[in-house]
C-alpha cells in the first residue's frame, strides 16, 4: 500500500477516534483513584425531567466501583430507574427506600447488592414511594428521615461507603429535601440543550435554603454537563455558558450524547458494564476520576 493511502486512512474520522479511544483507555488505567477520608454523600438532582440525573447517578457509581470504592446508590424516585439500572430487584413487595422513610426500616434491611462489578449496592424505590411525598408531610421530622437512618447505617458498617450518590426526582418536593439534608454535596447534570439553565436558579435558592436551615454542609460540588452534542453550535454554547457561570464546579469532562448509554439500563447494566469501551463509558470514568481526584470541599465543623 502506498504511504499516501496509509496516512489517509489514519486521518479517517473512524482511524481518529479509535486512537482517541485507545489513548484515553491507557490514561484511566494508568492511575489509580484515591479513596475519600470519609464518606462523601452525593445528591444528584435538578427538578428539570430527563437531563440524565439517573444515568449519572448509576453511571458514576459504577465507575467509582470498579476502581476499588465501596459505593450504594440510593433510589429516591418513584419511577425506580435507577433499581432498574443497575439490575436490583424492585417488584411492589419488594423492601425498599419507602419503608426507610415512611415506616422506620433499618436501612441495612433494604440493601441490595448490584451484580454490577465492584462493591456496589443499592436501595431500590418502589412505585409505593410515589405517595410518600404526602404521607412525609404528617410525620415527626420529615425532612430528616433518610439523613438519620443513613447516618444510623453509616456508624454501624464496620467499613463504611466510601461513596453514596442519591438520585432525585425531577421535583423539589419532600424527597428532593430529604435527599439535599442527608447529603454533603450536590451534584447538578446539565443537559447541553436549549433552556439548560432555566430553573437552575430556583434550584440553587432551594439549596441555599436548605444549607440555612436545615444541612449547613450542602455544598454544589459538582456539575456535569450531559447529553452533548459537539456536531451542534447550541450545544458548545450551552456548555460555554454553563462553563462561564460555574468555572468551579464544572467538571472538564462533559458526557456525549450516545446510544450505548441509552440501551444500557434495558439491560439491567451500567454503560460501564454494557459497553467498556464505548465513549458514554470512557467519559463516564473520566468523570468519576475527575470527582475522586477533586476530593470532597472543605467544609468547617463538618459533622460527617
Ligand atoms: N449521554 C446520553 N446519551 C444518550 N442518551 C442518554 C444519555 N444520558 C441519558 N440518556 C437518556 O435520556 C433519557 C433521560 O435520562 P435519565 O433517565 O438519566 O434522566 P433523569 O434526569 O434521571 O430523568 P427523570 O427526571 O425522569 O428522572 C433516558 O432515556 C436515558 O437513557
Ligand atoms: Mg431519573
């Protein structure tokens, strides 16, 4: 073959994105993730439906599972995707987070372990938790509950999570709350669409009154722009933007747009496990890299 063909080819959109893959497959495996010093409680919310909160949600827990992390996933939708996902079962009578919250579980009775690889687990959501919204409101407490009876499991485990990330429904009801008070951080997914930011604000004032009154350790850690789409200029805006908005948040890594991450969770899989060489899974790993090697924020009289 002439050498003229030969550099042709290499320079082939498919050539370049094999090597591109190939290059950042040896990046993730050449360092090792560091472990948090303590567990870093992660909620991962926008009230804005479908932006990929629950994909991130499973996505990095099995990312930061298969590097060596202790990790549970909590499911606080009703829809139970997250359950899905990562292949736990969540049948009406199956135990879950609605008897954690509404009927005084342990919440080491409900955990399930994920047969995703690594130390993964999670608490399902049933459709029962679909009325807990109104059942919370009578109740002693109620935006405490899923905080104490984690914090309860946490001073129990012998070796505690290094991570738990809880996925929100896209709603700023009693839930979402109970979620930002059992957490230290917020993570925020940002699809890279039109009205991206529109109800963002609403959604930091939520959080800024919880950190008031009720959780003074909420802190927005993180935000990861999704679903993006680098053959669109409204994409690369919006991400600008968001960039503009939140230099510190922002993690460098942004998420593409992929049907492997989309066919994933009919598979009771993580993208990760689906699919590892696929570029949702690479840029998901990067992401979780990133997150480990950031570490938690500094937070004063932190009480976790
Ligand atoms: N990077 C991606 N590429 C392609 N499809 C994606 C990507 N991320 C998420 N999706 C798909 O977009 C849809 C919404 O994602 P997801 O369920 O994670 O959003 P969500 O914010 O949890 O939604 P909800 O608000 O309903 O809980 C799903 O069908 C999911 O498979
Ligand atoms: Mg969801």
């Amino acid at each position: 073959m002439p050498a003229s063909t030969v550099s042709t080819e290499a320079e082939t959109p498919l050539a370049r994105e094999v090597a591109d893959h190939a290059r950042r497959r040896q990046a993730l495996a050449s360092a090792p993730l560091p472990l948090p010093d303590r567990t870093r409680v992660f909620t991962i919310s926008n009230q804005k439906g479908g932006v990929g909160k629950t994909t991130t949600t499973v996505n990095l827990a099995a990312a930061l599972a298969l590097s060596g992390a202790k990790v549970l996933v909590i499911d606080l939708d009703p829809q139970g995707n997250a359950s899905t996902a990562l292949g736990v079962e969540h049948r009406s009578d199956t135990a879950s987070v609605y008897d954690v919250i509404i009927g005084d579980s342990p919440l080491g009775d409900v955990i399930q372990a994920s047969p995703e690889a690594g130390d993964l687990s999670c608490v399902p959501a049933t459709i029962h938790l679909a009325g807990a919204e109104i059942e919370l409101v009578s109740l002693v407490a109620r935006e405490q509950r899923l905080r104490r009876a984690l914090d309860l499991h946490l001073k129990q485990m012998e070796e505690p999570y290094d991570y738990v990330f809880i996925d929100c429904p896209p709603s700023l009801g009693l839930l979402t709350i109970n979620a930002f008070v059992a957490a230290n951080e917020v993570l925020i997914p940002i699809q890279c669409e039109y009205y991206a930011l529109e109800g963002l604000s609403q959604l930091l004032k939520n959080i800024e009154l919880i950190e008031k009154h009720l959780n003074p350790e909420l802190n927005v850690s993180t935000i990861l722009l999704t679903m993006y789409d680098s053959r669109t200029n409204l994409a690369n805006q919006v991400a600008q933007d968001v960039r503009d908005h939140f230099p510190q948040q922002v993690l460098a890594t942004i998420i593409p747009r992929s049907v492997r991450v989309s066919e994933a969770p009919s598979y009771g899989q993580s993208v990760i496990g689906y699919d590892p060489g696929s570029s949702g899974s690479l840029s998901y790993l990067e992401a979780a890299a990133e997150i480990a090697r950031r570490g938690a924020p500094i937070i004063e009289g932190a009480r976790r």
